[in-house]
C-alpha cells in the first residue's frame, strides 16, 4: 500500500529524463546544421565574391540568395534551440514531483 505512495513519482522521472534526453540530442543536432549552413554561407559568399571580379553579376547574386536562404534557416534553428533551452529550464524547474 504505502509503495504505491512512494514510487509514483518514478514514471514521472523516467519520462522527464527521457525527454530531458531527447531534447538534448535535438540541441545538438541543430547544432550540427548551425555549424554546416555556417560553412555554406561562407562558401556563397566567396562565391559570390569571385563572380563579382569577374564582371558576372548575375551569377553573384544568385549566391547571394542561396547565401540570404541559408541564413533563414540559421535563424529557424536559433528560434528552435531557444523554445528547447527554454523547455530544458522549465523541465528543471518543476523537476520534482507534484501530488
């Protein structure tokens, strides 16, 4: 009777962590892509760069683009990994059990 009092908390636990788990490797696999569309950013640009000295004007631009879409992207993945920090903290907060 009384281990039902004691270990309820138990599944509450083993779920947050899991979760608490699942969150972290979604950090770091955005991380990964933050790190990836950094260096294709890099790429346009030098691109877009050696096109401009060759009077190709056009073909800059459309780096340019590519280069304005990457960073869209980084900035959907800087919101991401805000809303999971953000969820990380309040799984911390209320960490504990609530009966």
């Amino acid at each position: 009777m009384f281990w039902k009092f004691f270990s309820a908390c138990t599944g509450e636990s083993g779920s947050r962590s899991s979760t608490s788990r699942e969150l972290q490797k979604t950090f770091e696999m955005l991380e990964k892509k933050e790190a990836t569309l950094q260096q294709k950013i890099l790429v346009e640009v030098e691109r877009a760069k050696e096109f401009t000295k060759a009077n190709k004007k056009q073909a800059a631009l459309q780096f340019m683009k590519r280069k304005r879409y990457y960073e869209a992207q980084m900035e959907q993945i800087w919101d991401l990994k805000l809303q999971i920090h953000e969820e990380q903290k309040q799984s911390q907060k209320h960490g504990g059990c609530h009966r």
